[in-house]
C-alpha cells in the first residue's frame, strides 16, 4: 500500500512559477514509478510527466516539456514538479500517482496507477 500527500498547489500569474511536491510512503519497502496528472473543469484527467523507480528516465506531455520538470528526492521520498512560465490552460486540479506494478516504466496511461494523491489545485491568473 502507497500513501501519498501533495502540496504547493495555490495562485500564480502567467508566466510565473510553482513546485508541486508529493510525499510518498508505503508499508514495506519497494520500488516504483511515479506520475503527474491535471483535471480540468469539464475535461478528461490528462497525463502531465512521469519518472520511473530510480529516476533514470522521465517522461511530458508535449505541451509541457521545456517548462515542467520532474524529479525525484529518494532520501525524502519525493516526487517534484517543478513548473515554470505557466500559463493559463495550466490551471487545474494536479494528482501524483503510483505505478506499483510496472516501475520499470513512465507511463502516460492514468489506469497503468494504482494510487493516487488528493490533488492540489493550480490556478494562473491572466
């Protein structure tokens, strides 16, 4: 089982910047990849980035690569986004979610996930 808690979620204009973070626990010791996704109002949950078990590989969504960012903090149990010069259609509601089964793996697929945060809400202004 994989608990996990996000933060940094909040309000920030265009073209500004904000770090998402999700604290990971389980109740043995494992390894597994990690997922970022949005939910607009209306619109179906979208992939956002994803980083694999030991952070050697990472994968966006097209229309965030060269803004986002996503890593990983093992001695904290971690996962980043690291998000900068957002924009409007940015504003959702962002999950983090765990991939148990296939860690090997940086799935853009939401029911490749076995668990999942309670999201935090982004909103950019302008």
């Amino acid at each position: 089982q994989v608990q996990l808690v996000e933060s940094g979620g909040g309000l920030v204009q265009a073209g500004g910047s904000l770090r998402l973070s999700c604290v990971a626990s389980a109740r043995s010791f494992g390894t597994y990849s990690m997922g970022w996704f949005r939910q607009a109002p209306g619109k179906e949950r979208e992939f956002v980035a994803a980083i694999n078990w030991n952070g050697g590989r990472t994968n966006y969504v097209d229309s965030v690569k060269g803004r986002f960012t996503v890593s990983r903090d093992f001695a904290k149990s971690t996962m980043y986004l690291q998000m900068n010069s957002l924009k409007s259609e940015d504003t959702a509601v962002y999950y983090c979610a765990v991939d148990w089964t296939e860690p090997w793996n940086t799935s853009k697929q939401a029911n490749d996930y076995e668990y999942w945060g309670q999201g935090t809400q982004v909103t950019v202004s302008s």
